[in-house]
C-alpha cells in the first residue's frame, strides 16, 4: 500500500481548496451517476460531506452528500454573494446576524490578541481579511466567537 493512501485525506487536502468551494452553485456527481446541484454551505473535512442547498421557487432543500459516494465536483456559479446572507441566515442565531461591520472588526481584533498573548500563531487570511488562520490548521471566522445553539 502506497503511503498516500494510507493518509486520511484531511492530511494530504488543501483546506484552502474546500474553503473555495464555499458559497459556491456547484454541481456535484455521485459514484452512482446522479448530478446533485445547489449552493454549498460547508464542507466536514473529516467526512468530505458536502452540505448543498437548492432554492427552487418557494421550496429550499438541504442535502449532505456523503463524502465517500462524491466522484467529482464541479463549480457552475463563482457569484460567492448570490445566496451567502440567505445561506447564513438559514444556519446561524439571528443575534450573530445583526452584528455591525465595526462590532466585528473589533470581535476580530480582541481574539486575535487573545491568540497572540497564548502564543498561538495567528494570522488574518481571506479575501477580505475576515479569516483568523491558525496554522493553516483552524480558520475562524465571523463574527468570531461562542453561540448558544
């Protein structure tokens, strides 16, 4: 057995290529042959599951596409912006959502602080600089802290 495969895949995948994924229309083939479509909300690196979310008129599907029945994946819309506030809105407390832009930059700045003074090393990644990256290992993101669920 070659080393490869032996590794689990959350060792030898780039986490940046999921989070690419994120917010995403893609369209995603099963071992089997059928084509699910919708917007992905988070990807388990653990499982590889895909949590995708079609809106079709009035009617919203979630599916979690087991990870070991995927055969590929394939984005069909960039648009990451289309569907993320319906997304968010569906999967987080609405008193995360109400936030302010400068409420969270200064939720950012306090953990980032605490990070550093326990020395971990923390970084700020991201498109918009809205990621806390730890060692490319954990990725925290707004609004930055714990949520009573």
């Amino acid at each position: 057995m070659a080393e490869d495969e032996a590794l689990h895949p959350i060792f030898s995948q780039d986490p940046e290529e999921w989070m690419s994924f994120i917010y995403k229309q893609a369209s995603v083939l099963m071992e089997d042959g059928t084509e699910h479509v919708g917007w992905v909300y988070t990807i388990d690196p653990v499982t590889e599951c895909y949590v995708l979310v079609s809106f079709e008129d009035e009617k919203t599907e979630v599916k979690v596409l087991m990870g070991p029945s995927i055969r590929s994946v394939a984005i069909i819309n960039e648009n990451t912006e289309t569907h993320r506030a319906r997304l968010d809105s569906m999967f987080r407390p609405e008193e995360v959502l109400s936030f302010s832009e400068e409420e969270i930059e200064k939720r950012k700045l306090l953990l980032k602080s605490w990070l550093t003074k326990n020395r971990l090393p923390v970084q700020i990644t991201g498109n918009n600089n809205e990621i806390l990256s730890i060692s490319d290992a954990l990725f925290i993101e707004p609004p930055y802290g714990p949520w009573k669920l």
